[in-house]
C-alpha cells in the first residue's frame, strides 16, 4: 500500500505538511496523491474511531451481527439482494462471506426491540431471504486494530544508551 | 574496601549525573532512550507464556536452546545466505553485550590493542579494558563519523588485536555499503586483524540492503558477527543476543559464559525462537514506522538550524547543535531544565563534542511536541 495511505488509515487527522516530512514528498505532491485518492474513492472518508462504552448518554445503543441466508438470483447472484439489505441506514456493515451463510449484516439499534424489529419486520420477511441468526453484541474488545482500553502509561526508563 | 584498580578508573561521571537528573525529573519528554518504544509483538510474547505454562522453567545447554541455534542458522541463511552450523558455531548471549564481554575475555591477552571508533555504543572500551586489553579509540567525527582505511592504518600496530565494528551505528546511525566494508575487510586482513562486528541494527536499515561483515570475501573466518533480538524485535527486556563466529572462538567464549551465566533465561530463548517463525512481519511494519519518523525529525531539525546528515540506520539522529553556541553537555542540560526534553550528549559516546543524540524511537506525538520545545529553545539563542 501507498506510504500516504498507509499514515492516513493510522492517523487520519495526520497534517499535509508532516505526512511530506515522513515521506520525503513536496507538501503540493502529498496534496495531490490525497486529492486523487479521494476522487477515485480509495479513500472513502476520514472518521474517528470511538470507545462509545465511555460516552454515558449513548449507553443505551444496540449492536447486532446478522447471519442471513439467500437463495441466489439468477444472472444478478447476491448483488441485488445485498443491495437492498445493505440500503437501509439501519446496517452499518455488510459482507459477503464463505461458508453456512451468505451475508454478515452489521445492524445498529437504540435498543434490543429496535433491531429484533428491524430483524423480523425488513429483513427476514424479504424475498429470496431463506433465514437469519441474531447474535448480539455484548462487549467491544478491540475494533478496526485499536484496542478498547486506556492507554497505559510508558514503562521504559526516561534515559538509556 | 580496596576497590579493583581497573573498576575505580572505569567513568563516567559526567554523564551519570546528567542521566540522574533526568530520571529525577517529571514530565519529561524523552528523546534519550535506547530502545524501541513498541512493545514486544504479541505472538511472541505468548509463546514465552505458553513455554512457562508448559513447564519450560529449567536451564537450557549453556550454547543456548537447540531449536534457537537452529532458527538462527536457517534464518542468517535465508537473509544473508550465510552458513553458521548451530552446533559450534553460534552462541546464544544475554544481549550482545554479554556477547562482547565474553568475546574480549576470549582473545585478549594483557596489553592487547582493541581498535574502537567513535563515537560508539558505550561498552566497547570497559569491556576491553576489563579483560585487561587496551581501547585504542579512533576519532571518526571528521570523516562522517565513518571509520576509513586511512584511519584504520594509522591505528594499526603490533599489539592490535582486533577492531569493534558497529553499523547501523548507535548514536549516528551511520552505515556502510558493501564497497566501503570491502576496503575496511581488505586492511584487517592484511593485517590479521580480528573484526568484532555489532551489527544489532542491521534489520534497521533505511536506504540500502544491510551487509553483514562475515559475507565480505575471506571475511567469515576472521569475524565474530554479534546480533540480538532487542532493537528489530522490540525485545530489550528479554535479554536474547547471539554470537557467530569460528569454532575455537565460539568454543572459549562458551568456557566463560558457562561459569558465568550458565544459559539465557529459558523463557526468553523460546520467544526469541518464535520471533525467528512468525516475528519477520513485525519487524517490517516497525521499521516503516521508524522510517517515517526519520524522514519527519531529520527534516525538522535541519529546519531548526540543527544541522543533521540523514542516518542510514538504527533509530538515532546525531545533529550538530555547534550553531547554538552551546557544548553538548549545556545543551542537553538546558534543554532538560528549560523545556523538559530529554537527549544524550553525543560526548557520552566518545568524540561527539558539538553533537546530541535523539532517538526517535518515540511516538510521532512525542516527537512533534518535542520538536516544538526544542524550536523555541534554540531561537532564545540565536
């Protein structure tokens, strides 16, 4: 992967003017690059990464991991079904997977009922859906490569050869 | 009590008393530390675990862990297709300075001439000296910090005995390409001349392939090659190192570190054994990270008017900071108690007057604050 990529995944609010120093890039060329990625869309958005488990009046968000079933299209597969599930706001992930099941639905929800709605209200009745597992989440360990816990304070000496 | 003459002697005063008052201080932003600031990658942390609770508590042959010699022999010859059999011809050490003190006990007989270009990691010269030889140190300051042939030959006397070679080097972070270590290898040859090579930040080199001194033609059988899982492995507290070299070298080296140190810690050998099968992507990934931060330090000292060569290697930057006005000890001293950074004065290492140490084995954080500190500290002198 592109050096700029790989700073800017670890640290998207990483400056154009640092990210040149890193790389040994005139500041107007680092520009550039991102202007392009962005464009092309390999760089989608820039966002942080939250431990919600840390923010009070949020507690009460839901997540759950779907397992769906689908009986495949002709010609269209699993695109034009994935497409529908995927569409509704209510899914923030979804991935096509190997093995007993077809499609992993990430699904958000203020609370339990809100997403055993969502679950048996608009996507379970779909057509050409054959069946879903709910698995809800109960704890976050670690999430995109960070780990969910405070840092912890340095444990090297100050001053060593 | 009657304290050996030899200790008594043994320094540094200066530099000890810097170093304790930056241990006495809080808040520090360090830039003086000699090690990575990683933690040692998981997967071989386990594997030190799961030895423990397999019940691998017992001493291993005082050579070291078999499995450990083997992974040393199939790893320096995948990497550099160098052939060291893992049954006399490495040593497993608690870090490279066990490593080096054995080796000086092994070959010195007293007066013998230990050749020790600087500036240089510290232990070279009381290491000699314990052993009862006698450190000839060479000022590298006025040719890049580079040991030459030229250099080398104005040295050389009878009584040498054998050359300590370090590169990537710890503080400059200076390196060698393959023709400039051939013409050094020529004029140890020449003069039979043992070369003691410390190469453990060879996996940390920026610009070009790491040469390791034993693949230099003729050069295996006159070399002992040190490397040591601490810096590329971010494994320091571990205590692993290793020595290769020939047989009869290898051989007295393990009579002292049997009566000394009988074996490394069990535990440690068996991570530093899994470093070997699944460490290798680490290692890459860190050495990106250090890179980058290279780039980032050197650009920004030399923007600070801290005139700064591009280090080849390790995690050091070595700046001239002459243009302050300043000495290296005032400096760091200053810098410590005006804006709380910590840094090494390049005199701890031996001709390096006019010079710090920075090692950016920090955070980019840490560095970016620092840099800031430091920005304001030396426009107050200009």
């Amino acid at each position: 992967m592109d050096e700029i990529l790989e700073i800017l995944e670890k640290d998207g609010r990483a400056s154009i003017e640092d990210i040149a120093k890193m790389t040994r890039n005139k500041p107007e060329d680092v520009k550039k690059a991102i202007k392009k990625y962005e464009k092309e869309g390999a760089i989608l958005k820039y966002k942080a990464v939250i431990n919600k488990d840390l923010i009070r009046e949020n507690e009460s968000e839901v997540r759950a991991l779907i397992e769906v079933n689908i009986l495949p299209q002709k010609d269209l597969g699993f695109e034009k079904i994935a497409e529908r599930i995927y569409s509704f706001p209510e899914v923030t992930s979804c991935y096509l997977i190997s093995g007993t099941y077809d499609l992993l639905v990430v699904v958000e929800g203020k609370s339990l009922h809100t997403v055993a709605n969502f679950v048996a209200e608009k996507l379970a009745c779909l057509e050409h859906v054959r069946g879903t597992a709910t698995h809800f989440l109960l704890k976050k360990y670690k999430e995109d490569g960070v780990i969910l816990k405070q840092k912890s304070e340095n444990k090297r000496i100050a001053i060593s050869y | 009590m009657q304290i050996s003459k030899v200790v008594e002697k043994m320094q540094p005063s200066g530099i000890r008393a810097f170093f304790d008052l930056v241990l006495g201080m809080k808040d520090v932003i360090s830039l003086g530390i000699g090690e990575p600031d990683f933690v040692t990658p998981w997967q071989i942390c386990e594997a030190g675990i799961y030895s423990l609770e397999q019940g691998f508590t017992g001493y291993t042959s005082n050579k070291g862990l078999y499995k450990l010699r083997l992974g040393l022999h199939r790893f320096l010859k995948n990497k550099y297709g160098l052939d060291y059999s893992p049954d006399d011809e490495i040593l497993i050490t608690v870090g490279v300075s066990e490593g080096l003190d054995l080796l000086m006990r092994a070959i010195i007989n007293p007066g013998d001439k230990i050749l020790v270009p600087q500036p240089s990691y510290v232990s070279y010269g009381p290491v000699t000296e314990l052993a009862a030889g006698t450190p000839v140190y060479i000022d590298t300051s006025k040719d890049g910090f580079k040991i030459t042939p030229k250099l080398l030959e104005k040295h050389i006397d009878k009584k040498t005995k054998a050359i300590v070679l370090n590169y990537p080097n710890n503080p400059t972070g200076v390196s060698y390409r393959r023709k400039e270590l051939q013409e050094i290898n020529k004029v140890l040859l020449k003069h039979k001349i043992l070369c003691i090579s410390d190469e453990v930040y060879g996996d940390l080199t920026y610009d070009f392939e790491h040469v390791a001194f034993p693949t230099l033609p003729k050069a295996k059988n006159n070399t002992v090659y040190f490397n040591g899982f601490s810096k590329a492995y971010a494994m320091t507290g571990w205590r692993v190192g290793f020595a290769c070299g020939p047989k009869d070298i290898i051989a007295a080296m393990t009579k002292i570190h049997q009566y000394t140190i009988m074996c490394v810690s069990i535990t440690s050998q068996m991570a530093a054994a899994e470093a070997l099968v699944s460490g290798r992507r680490s290692v890459e990934q860190m050495k990106r990270e250090y890179n980058r931060r290279r780039e980032f330090i050197v650009s920004e000292l030399n923007s600070l008017g801290l005139k700064c060569s591009r280090p080849q290697g390790a995690f050091y930057a070595f700046p001239c900071i002459k243009s302050t006005g300043l000495n290296s000890m005032e400096f760091s001293r200053k810098l410590l108690e005006e804006e709380k950074v910590a840094v090494v004065p390049g005199t701890a290492f031996g001709f390096g007057e006019g010079y710090i140490r920075i090692s950016y084995a920090s955070s980019m954080d840490n560095l970016k604050e620092a840099l800031i500190r430091m920005k304001r500290f030396v426009e107050k002198r200009k």
